[in-house]
C-alpha cells in the first residue's frame, strides 16, 4: 500500500467523470501516492431507492480507473455487514498502514456539512486530516465557496476550536487532525441527473466513462 493516500468514499451510484476528475487533482494537488475510490454497501444517510447493488457500484468503479495510475478501487466497505460507518473504515485502513503513513480523508461539501450527525464523528476528526471539495447537488446546481462554507459552519456548530490557517487553505486545531479545503474543476454532473436521463431514455455519453455507460446498459440499471 502506498506511503501518502486519500479515500474517497461514497455510494458511486453511478460513478461519474465529476467523480474521478477530483480524485485525479486531489492526487496531484495533495502529493497523494494513490486515491482510493470506496462504494459504500449500505450508506446510512441516504436512503435505498434507486441505488444499484453493492457489487455493481463496485464493478462500475473497477471499469472506471482501468488504466489510470494511482486511482484504485477498495471493496473494504462490501465486506462488512451493516451501515457502511466512515469511522469503521478509516480504523481499517489505519491497521494495514505502515507506522510512516499519511492516510486522508475525502469528502464533498456536502457530506461535510452533515458530519455532525456521522456516527463518532469526533472521533474521526481526531483520527484523520480531512479534505473537503466543491462539488454540484443532486439539481448539478455547485456549491459556493468551500472554504467559506466549511467556516462557517465551524464558527456556527459544536466544531469549535479551529483556527482559519493563513498559508494554506487549511483550519488547524490544537487536538484534532487538520481539515483541508480544496477546489476540484466545477463539473455540473451528478448521480441524480445521470439516472434521470437513463429513466428518460437519454444519452449518458461524456457523462461517464464509456466502460461505465456499456456495463450499465448491459445489466439493465437505473430503468
């Protein structure tokens, strides 16, 4: 396993070009070894309908990064019963880590601005850096500025403590793991408009990946 990676997590449903065109600039803009791309198996926040199985999300990321370096898929979540706890996975992945690993963890702003209800979620911030990035809704409308969103909701919730850095768009806190903002290419692509267009019986190409768009079709998803 790599020396410096980031995870990425999230239900993939599908996984889109928006999707991997962060994990590529993260990997670049943070020095990153490799990103993994992790399907959750049962998000606990959102709810089931419309979501493809487990194996396939995880078949679409696999068909996804085939041929580019340092994007990798993990099943980590699959393998374990029951909600897929952010938690539990960052625990995980420390236990394989060599002791002078950096280990990330990524998120939308999105997700962010829910963290308060993840289970030990101050734990977690303990446990890790984060990396917060822009991207669209479920409308494909984007989010305003991350930097400023992730402020102010640290000036407005019980993450208290945190100071703005002034090098690095970063907020620093004298216990817990620093968090991260960072700007990823604005893509107004989301998992939503991708399966309204397939219930539509409208074109997904450019959307996703072609291997993405053939193995969809092929298994009938999202009709």
């Amino acid at each position: 396993m790599a020396n410096k990676i980031g995870i990425f997590g999230g239900t993939f449903n599908p996984i889109h070009l928006g999707h991997l065109r962060a994990a590529v600039e993260l990997r670049e803009g943070f020095g990153l070894d490799a990103v993994y791309l992790i399907p959750s198996a049962s998000p606990p926040h959102k709810g089931h309908i419309n979501l493809a199985p487990a194996a396939d999300r995880m078949e679409m990321v696999r068909q996804s990064i085939k041929g580019h370096a340092g994007l990798r898929a993990s099943d980590i979540e699959l393998m374990r019963s029951g909600p897929s706890f952010t938690i539990d996975t960052v625990c995980a992945f420390h236990k394989h880590l060599p002791e002078d690993a950096w280990l990330y963890l990524i998120m939308g702003l999105d997700a962010f601005l829910e963290i308060e209800t993840w289970k030990s979620y101050e734990d977690l911030l303990h446990l890790v850096p984060v990396i917060v990035i822009n991207r669209p809704d479920h409308q494909g409308r984007l989010q305003a500025s991350v930097n400023n969103a992730v402020s102010t909701l640290l000036g407005q919730s019980t993450l208290t403590g945190y100071e703005c850095s002034l090098d690095t768009p970063c907020f620093t806190h004298c216990e817990k793991q620093p968090i991260f903002t960072f700007n990823v290419t604005a893509m107004e692509i989301s998992s939503t408009i991708i399966r309204d267009l397939i219930r539509q019986n409208r074109s997904i190409d450019f959307l996703v990946p072609e291997s993405v768009r053939h193995y969809i079709d092929t298994k009938g998803l999202y009709r």
